[in-house]
C-alpha cells in the first residue's frame, strides 16, 4: 500500500453501494477504512475486517473518536437510512441516519484536516418536477428522505466555504445489484420483487405500476462514483449517476418474471403480480438526465435492464432466499401506512 496516497474512509461500508465503493478504492491499492452500524448492512459485504469498524454514527462521542484515530483525507459518505418510501413513518430515523449522522462525522473530519468530502445524496431532492431531472433544478423535496439529504447537500457546501476542503455531491437513482439487502421489505424493489419470487410468493405494485423509474446497475455506478472523487472538474459539482432507460414498475414486474421464470408460460398463475393503493407521497414519474456526469466524467450507463436483472437474479439464487424483516413498529402510524407493511404482507 502506498502511503503517500491519501487515507480514505467510506461510510456505509458493509451496505450495498459502499462495500462496491469499499472495493474498488482497496483495489485502486488506497490506504481505505470502513464503518457502518449493519443496521441494513452485512458484514458479508465487509472483504477487509480488519479495517473495518462496526459504529454507530449516531453516536457523536464514539464517532468523533474514531474519526480522530482515522483522520481522513477523503470520505465517502454512504451511510443512511435510505428507505426513502416509509421515511414519512419512521422521520426520526431519517433525520437522525442521515442529518445527525452526517454531521456526527463531518464535523470532527474538518477538524482533523478533511481535504474532500464526497457525499451520497439521492434523486429524491427534485421530488415531483419535470423529468429528466437536471442538476440545475432546485430542490423540491416530496419526503423526509428527500428533505434529509437537500440538508446534508446543503450543510457541505455551506461548511467547505467556510473550512475549505473539497466535496462532490453525487445524486444516484434506483440502484440494484448484487449484495443488496434483499430482507428490507420497506425499500429496494428490484429485491424485493426477486427475493418473493425465491420466496415462491407473488409480489405487490404500489398504485397503477404506471411510476417510471431508471434502474441503474451497480457496475455502472460505483466506479463513476469512485471516478467522480478524484477528478479535479468535479469538485463542488453536484452529478446525476444512473441508467438512461425508464421504465414503468409493470415494466420491471415483467423483466424480473421473464428472468426468473423463464418467459411468459413459466409463470405460476399464483405469481402474478397484486396492485395495492399508492404510498403517500410517492413520486410518479422520476429519473434524471446524465449531461454532467456525461461531460465531467464520460460517463454512460451500460448495462441494460434485462441483463441487470438477470445478473442480479443469479447472484440472489445464489444467496437463496432472505427472510423479510421488518420494524417491530413504525414511528408515526396511520390510516395511510401501506397495509403490505402494517399486515406484514410481503
Ligand atoms: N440504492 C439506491 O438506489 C440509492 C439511490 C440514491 C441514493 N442512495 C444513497 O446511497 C447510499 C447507500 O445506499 P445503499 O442502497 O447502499 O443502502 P444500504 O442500506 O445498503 O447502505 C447504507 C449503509 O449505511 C449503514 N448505516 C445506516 N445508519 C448507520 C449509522 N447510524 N451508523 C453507521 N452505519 C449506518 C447501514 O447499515 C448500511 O450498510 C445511501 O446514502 C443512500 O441514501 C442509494
């Protein structure tokens, strides 16, 4: 390992996007460090225990702690609660996974000398404008989720004028891909869709199935990502990252089916999929343009829905089934609360 490279630590490290971040860094021979609470991570995901520190962000003392004994040059921040759909049930999670954890390890970071912060937002900060979502648009939060991370954006370009380091703000959308938390019944529908199916259930489409979304493979993100952290046109710029190919959700039900299944006779009639009332707040039509990350970083998604899909399918087969696990109770209840999750239905 090279150690006039700079020293690097990834959050959310045993969570799906942040063991692919984790890595490639490793790979790349960085001096690279890892934490994450596995709240909806695995230590499955962690290839380098021993730089790798279970923690709770939350915990401001433990984390400055450990930030100090670290001292960063460079973090990629991935940690959070990202169960954007039910942040509206659960807003203390939300604010306290994303905006108190955020803060728990930027603020030491600074202290400690932090020369570039690369920050995990999300899609979700354009809430319902007019796709393709540009950088340029202001952000218009339609959720907790969404809301959190316009904080989090925000609190960093406000923070590295005043202390002077680096950032990147990165907005990902709809990522799928092996080692993905398949038990998460709240989010991440590509899994969810895949594991009922090894589950031998059918699956739930919220609303009409109407909702264009572009799923975007891991392959495809992750190194632009990575990319996007250590280019110097970069920095301070705020970069969409994803698939150039919407699709309804029916659209995606009939992928996973087709894959799994094998085409459309295979299908058990059993398996097709069940419509059930919209969630509250849920935006129809989201997806982004990729102009930016096109010019910055010549960036172009290419890996197509189908052969993400079926990737994504082998490597869950051959995980085999997962167990839904759900919250012993939501923070907020009401009427509106998805009866999938209230009656466990998933
Ligand atoms: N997957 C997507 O489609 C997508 C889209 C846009 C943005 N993002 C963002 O990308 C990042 C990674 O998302 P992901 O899909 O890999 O989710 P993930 O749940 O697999 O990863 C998040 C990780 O953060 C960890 N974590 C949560 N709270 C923590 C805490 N208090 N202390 C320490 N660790 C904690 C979890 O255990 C988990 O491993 C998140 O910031 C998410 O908001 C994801």
């Amino acid at each position: 390992m090279n150690s006039s490279k700079p020293k690097i630590l990834v959050t959310g490290s045993a969570g799906f996007i942040g063991s692919h971040i984790y890595d490639l860094l490793f790979g790349m021979g960085y001096e690279v460090y890892g934490v994450d609470d596995l709240s909806g991570g695995f230590i499955r995901n962690v290839s380098q225990k021993k730089f790798f520190t279970k923690l709770d962000l939350r915990d401001r003392t433990k984390t400055a702690t450990y930030i100090e004994k670290i001292k960063p040059d460079i973090i990629f921040h991935l940690a959070a609660d990202a169960t954007e759909g039910r942040s509206q049930f659960t807003p203390f999670s939300a604010m306290d996974r994303n905006i108190v954890a955020y803060k728990n390890v930027l603020i030491p970071a600074i202290k400690c000398g932090l020369k570039k912060m690369i920050l995990t937002s999300s899609m979700s900060v354009y809430g319902a404008q007019q796709v393709p979502f540009k950088e340029s648009m202001m952000p218009q939060p339609e959720d907790i989720y969404g809301i959190s991370k316009m904080s989090m954006e925000q609190t960093t370009r406000v923070l590295a004028d005043v202390y002077d380091f680096k950032f990147v703000v990165i907005r990902p959308h709809n990522v799928y891909g092996p080692r993905q938390n398949l038990s998460d019944p709240y989010r991440n529908v590509v899994g969810i869709f895949i594991n009922s199916l090894l589950h031998g259930k059918s699956f739930y489409i919220y609303g009409d199935g109407m909702q264009k979304r572009a799923f975007s493979y891991i392959d495809d993100v992750a190194p632009a990502m990575v990319k996007a952290g250590f280019k110097k046109e970069c920095e301070g710029k705020i970069i969409n990252i994803g698939s150039d190919e919407p699709v309804t959700l029916n659209d995606l039900a009939e992928t996973v089916l087709k894959t799994f299944y094998g085409g459309g006779a295979g299908v058990p009639k059993k398996i097709l999929p069940k419509h059930v009332p919209d969630r509250p707040r849920e935006v129809k039509y989201a997806y982004c343009e990729h102009k930016v990350a096109e010019k910055l970083l010549g960036f172009r998604s290419k890996v197509k829905l189908s052969e993400g899909v079926s990737k994504m399918t082998d490597w869950a087969k051959s995980i085999d089934k997962q167990p839904f696990i759900y919250l012993t109770s939501l923070e907020l209840d009401h009427p509106k609360t998805p009866k999938t999750w209230t009656a466990k239905l998933i």
